[in-house]
C-alpha cells in the first residue's frame, strides 16, 4: 500500500490527510476572483479592432522614428548604425534593417556620398503626408479650441494639467505647440496658472454643453419613436462576434440603460454611495464621462495609460481599466500592439470610423503607405526618384530630348509583353 502511494501522482494526493478528527469536516473550494485582469483574458475579442491597434502601433513607431530624426542638427538623415541604437526607444523589437526592409515606401536607404556609410531618410511621399497633417491640423484649430474647452468644462474646478493634454495631444488632433498656438493664444477662453495648469475663463458655452451620447438620443427618439423614459439614459450597445448572453443579463442591461445619473455637462451633486443604485449611479456618470472624452478625440480611441492623468480633474474615484470591461458594448480594450487602447465601440464598423474626419483621413493614407509592402512599388517610387537629387549627379537628362539608346527601351517592352501573353 505504501508503494501504491508513493507510485500515486501528485496531483491526485489530498493538500491534508483525514484523521479521527477531522473526519467529518469538509473541503471548501474558493470562488473564483473576477478582477480586471481575468475579465481582460476571457473578453470576447474583436478581430477587427485588434488588426486596427496593431496597425497603429507599426505607424506609432514611425513617428517617433521621425521626432527623433527631425532632432538632429546634421540633416534630415540619420546612419543605420545610429538607428539601430534608437530600438528599445521606440519599442521596435526586430532588427533595424528587417523593420527598414518592410516599409519601402517609407524609409529611404542610401550610400552616404562621402562617408560611404549606410543612411535613411524618409521618403517624400511620407514627407508630404506629415506635411498634409500638420496643415489640416492647423486648418482645424477652431476644431481644438472647442474639444480643449469641453474637457475644461467636464472637469470640477474647470482646470486641466497641462501635461495631461500634452499626452493626448494626437488623440485630440492639437498641434505640436499648442500651449503656445491655443493656451496662449485665445486668452479669451483659457488661462494659464502657474504655467502647468490650464483654466477655463467663464462658465462656457451653453451649445457646447450638448454631450454627443445626447444627439444620438435624440436621433433614437426622432427616428425610431421610442420613448422619453428608454432614451433619456440609454447608451447605444454593440457586442463584438461571438459574445455570449448570460441569463438575466438581458434584464440587468435594460435596469442599467434606464438608470438616471449626473451627465458630463451637468451641475455636479453629491451622489450617495450607500443610497439605493448609488455605486450604479456613480459609475454610470464615470462611464458617461469616458464615452464623451473618447467622442472628442480624432480616431475615437485613446491609450488606457492616459485616462489615470484625468482621473483627479474628472473625479474618476473608480478602477477605469475594470469599469471599462464591465461595459463591452459600448467600449472595447485591446492588448495588441504590446499597449492597452480602448475603442469606442459605437464609431467603428469593420475597423474603420463610420464618420471620418480630415485628420483621421490623413493618417489612414500614412497607415496605408506603411502596410503596402512591396506592392505597386514602381508606381509610387517613380514620384520619390524623380524629387530626389542625388550628391553624385554630374547632369541632369531632360525628359523631352530623346537620347541615342531609348530606342532599346520600347524594344525590350515588346519582348516583356509578347512572354506574358505566351504564359
């Protein structure tokens, strides 16, 4: 018998053996834990919304890539050997030659005329589409002015750290020194105190004060005739592919819809927690706050990390990352992209905004030129080649003089062709 025990598995043998007494005692198995990190690991994952965030990060990359680059007092190109030093900077995780070697039509590599030394540089197409964003960016100043004035209006005392802006100054489409091209310059509507510190001068306009959730409120009860006492509260839900309802959930969510709490742009007032539905309330209004700050952003999507330096100036008293999963019809966190980026749910269909804007549009042409590859390679390296001006170049051929060897180009255009048909 003694054999048999030692020869049993481990996993099978009691954590404590039974005795006279404590025969009659029994095993108590603990409840599982539902933290933020188990519901993070057994969420329903949105394909869709995953492909889009590691997308961003490869584009993220690049534009650190170019601050670093455009830092730099030599010129606008940088040695590979330099580059290769800037990996764990920017979170590239693959050698620097095979991260140039997959975006060609966004990194140009060259020979250094003097110093024989492998460069990089961006291509002009890249160029021109940094260029195309900084001018929409400035075009939709007023745009900024409005959305910076909306969080100073959702915030309790009416300030905001500047810092805090600073961090999601893409996400709000805000130029690069908007402290100085916004803060300073509409005194009218802001003030800086003590140079850190952003405060809203007034009490706001009454027009801005229309949260967005409630314009699609009103389109449901114009629309579709439903009634004041279903959509005076209600948040528009969209479960990902394959979510799965439990029972009673249906009810709970239909509870939670008709729910009242304090909207973004309201008066505050104390809400007492241990009232009746006061934690719901409480929360409800955090998940209000958060769903009218992702509706000002440009991509309707910001960084997870962020939303801690706006917890103070909102009064987000809550665990924001777990807040966020208990609500996975109207916001989606993905983990892709070694970062942890929340979607509103409602703006994106099939990975892309339902109502795109110009800034949004500028950078799907700078995530479309990074994931082409090698495709139609030709065709858009004929416009980099023919704004390139090489250091070696002794003359320049016009394009309308005919030389004595183009007669050979047509010919071995004509062989091209008569192969092709002949596979």
């Amino acid at each position: 018998m003694g054999v048999l025990q030692s020869l049993r598995p481990r996993h099978f043998q009691p954590s404590f053996s039974f005795g006279p007494f404590n025969s009659s005692s029994q095993r108590r198995w603990k409840r599982p834990v539902v933290s933020a990190q188990t519901r993070l690991e057994d969420r329903t994952r949105d394909t869709q919304l995953d492909k889009l965030a590691t997308q961003l990060k490869k584009l993220n990359t690049i534009l650190k890539l170019h601050d670093l680059m455009t830092s730099r007092k030599r010129g606008p190109f940088v040695s590979v050997q330099i580059m290769s030093r800037w990996r764990h900077l920017v979170g590239i995780n693959v050698g620097i030659g095979e991260f140039l070697h997959k975006a060609p039509h966004v990194f140009d590599v060259f020979t250094h005329p003097v110093r024989r030394n492998l460069c990089c540089r961006f291509t002009d197409k890249m160029l021109g589409l940094l260029n195309e964003e900084n001018s929409t960016v400035k075009q939709w100043e007023m745009e900024a002015v409005r959305r910076v004035k909306r969080l100073l209006m959702m915030s309790v005392n009416g300030t905001l750290r500047v810092h805090a802006l600073r961090l999601v100054r893409r996400e709000l489409g805000l130029p690069e020194d908007f402290r100085e091209s916004i803060l300073s310059k509409y005194s009218k509507e802001f003030k800086l105190v003590d140079l850190e510190v952003v405060e809203l001068v007034g009490d706001g306009d009454e027009e801005l004060g229309l949260a967005e959730i409630e314009k699609w409120r009103q389109k449901e009860y114009r629309e579709k005739w439903l009634s004041e006492f279903e959509t005076k509260y209600s948040f528009p839900i969209s479960f990902p592919t394959g979510f799965k309802i439990q029972g009673g959930f249906r009810d709970k969510l239909k509870n939670w819809q008709r729910l009242p709490y304090v909207k973004p742009y309201e008066r505050r007032e104390e809400v007492r927690v241990r009232s009746c539905g006061g934690i719901e309330r409480f929360e409800k209004r955090v998940v209000g706050i958060l769903h009218e700050f992702l509706s000002l952003t440009v991509e309707k999507m910001v960084e997870v990390e962020r939303l801690a330096h706006f917890q103070r100036d909102f009064t987000m008293v809550v665990n924001v990352r777990e807040l966020l999963l208990k609500h996975p019809g109207i916001f989606y966190i993905s983990t892709k992209g070694s970062t942890q980026r929340v979607f509103l749910r409602e703006a994106y269909c099939k990975g892309n905004l339902v109502e795109p804007n110009p800034i949004y549009e500028v950078r799907g042409k700078m995530l479309d030129l990074i994931l082409v590859g090698y495709r139609y390679t030709r065709e858009l390296g004929e416009l980099d080649r023919s704004k390139v001006h090489n250091d070696n170049v002794v003359c320049e051929v016009k394009s309308d003089v005919k030389g004595d060897g183009d007669w050979v180009i047509p010919m071995l255009e004509s062989l091209n062709h008569e192969s092709n048909s002949d596979t």
